[in-house]
C-alpha cells in the first residue's frame, strides 16, 4: 500500500518539478498521453480483461458510473437553471464532477488497496462505465453547454476509434484463445507504464492560482464529487451487490476518485470555464488522497 502511496506523490511531485524546471518541453503532457492512450492503457486492458470472469455484476458496477454523471448532470444543471450559476460553469462542473479519473488514478490506487485480483473488476468498470460514458455522454453534454451540435455519427466513431475501447474488443474476442507467456510479460510491461507516466503527466498540468478565486464553484463541485456522489451511490449499489464484495468496494472507490483529466480538457475544449475545469482536477487530485483515505477507513 505505501509503495504505491509512494509512487503516486513521487510521480506527481517529479511532473510539477519538471514543469517549473523548464528542462522539458510544453508539449510534455500531451505526448505522456499519447503514449498512455495508445500504448499503456490498451496494453493493460488487453491483459486484464482477457482473462477477468464477465458477470452481470460487473455491468452493475460499471452502470454507477453512468448514474454518477445522469447524477452530476442533473444537479448542475437544476442549479444553473434556478441560481446565478453560469451555463458554462455548469457545463464544466458537470464534466468534472460527474467523470472520475478511475484509470490513471483508479487503478493503481484499487491495486493499492484491494490487490491485483481486483484490476480486472477495475477495469471493467473504467471501459464499460467510465470511458464509455465520457465518449457519448460527456461529448453530448459538452456541445449541448456550449451551443455546438454533436453528431450521433461523430460519438460513435470516436467511441470506435479510441485505443483503449479496441483493445477492450479484442480482448473478449481472444477469450478462447491462451496468451503465450511472451506476450504476458510484454503487456504487464507496456501496461505498467501507465501508472508512472500518468501521475508525471497530471502533476506536470497541476495549475494553483485560480483557486481562490473560485472557491464557490470549486468547492460544491469536488463535495459533489468526492464525497455526495460516492456515498449516493454505494448506497445504491448496496441493493445489489453485498458490501463486502469486491465489486462493490471497486464501484464505490472508482466514483470516489478525482476528476478525470479527459473531463478537463474536454470542457476547455469546449470553452465551458476552461479555469474552473482546470481547477477541479489540479486541486481534485491531491484533496483526494485524503477523502479516498477516509472512505478505505470506513470500509474497514
């Protein structure tokens, strides 16, 4: 557990380091998460889902993630709708309060804290529910906040296209068929980057300085995310699934992690309070290690 711990503050220590020590190029992150995207991510998914037995628990589990942004999505907007909170600023707490970083963060923290048995329920629960939802819901809702129209056409294609979501298909179509013990130890390999590559690459786009003056916004939207939406939702998830299982530890940790990076950019993208949104995962990552020790705690 503290190794990982350890992994987790050093990567990301040596990611804001290496941004303020100007040695290495701007474009740094955006080249960390091409290889993370198209390499590490897929590598890991191949390995670990070729073999993870397929329950309809697992599709329980990964639904709560859906329900996490339906959920995000409704508040924001009810709160944009009747208060003086700005539509963009609603579209931006939706894409972040309501997608959680349950890859570059969520997976070795689960391994941290409930073994490597439990990576494939992780996984699962990252393509089916997280990614997933990011490439159609979290593209809907971004055009929708900002006025652009999105194609059911361009979502599906870009669902298709994504590395991570064919390695996913390969991996279940390859099911019947035994890996060789040389393509086990080149993905565990290639998987394996991912943890330190992307923990480097989110500390190198840590960014302070709009915090406090956006203590309202940012504030009710990592509450929302950190605390209301993990507790709503494991108790939810309670009526189907026991609490002592590991899906329902996996679910509920996953919902409880930071906000996902991809929901930032996304929303920046989309000129939804690019600020904000940069606030919400630079300031959601560290005040997580926290509410995540908290609810590990009470899990017992």
């Amino acid at each position: 557990m503290w190794g990982v711990v350890a992994l987790l503050i050093v990567s990301v220590g040596l990611g804001i380091l290496a941004r303020r020590s100007r040695m290495f190029p701007a474009q740094t992150p955006e080249v960390l998460n091409s290889v993370i995207l198209n390499v590490a991510l897929p590598a890991l998914v191949l390995r670990v889902l070729h073999d993870v037995p397929v329950t309809p628990s697992l599709f329980a589990a990964a639904s709560m993630l859906w329900l996490q942004f339906l959920l995000s999505l409704t508040v924001f907007w009810l709160l944009a709708r009747f208060t003086s909170l700005e539509r963009g600023t609603a579209g931006a707490l939706i894409l972040t309060a309501g997608l959680s970083n349950t890859a570059y963060v969520g997976l070795p923290v689960i391994e941290a804290v409930l073994g490597h048995e439990a990576l494939g329920v992780a996984v699962f629960v990252d393509q089916i529910g997280s990614f997933l939802v990011m490439a159609s819901l979290g593209i809907a809702a971004a055009a929708a906040f900002s006025g652009r129209s999105a194609h059911p056409r361009t979502i599906a294609l870009k669902v298709l296209r994504f590395p991570p979501f064919i390695a996913l298909v390969v991996a279940f179509l390859l099911r019947p068929v035994a890996f060789p013990a040389w393509a086990l130890t080149t993905l565990d390999r290639l998987g394996g980057l991912l943890t330190p590559l992307a923990l480097f690459s989110v500390g190198f786009q840590l960014r302070f300085g709009e915090v406090h003056r956006r203590l309202g916004a940012l504030g009710a939207g990592l509450l929302f995310k950190l605390a209301v939406s993990p507790l709503v939702l494991g108790l939810l998830f309670a009526l189907f699934a026991a609490p002592a299982s590991t899906e329902w530890k996996v679910t509920v940790l996953q919902c409880a992690m930071p906000p996902m990076v991809t929901g930032g950019i996304l929303a920046s993208q989309s000129e939804l309070d690019p600020p904000l949104a940069a606030a919400m995962v630079g300031v959601g990552l560290p005040l997580s290690a926290a509410t995540l020790a908290v609810i590990v705690h009470l899990m017992g």
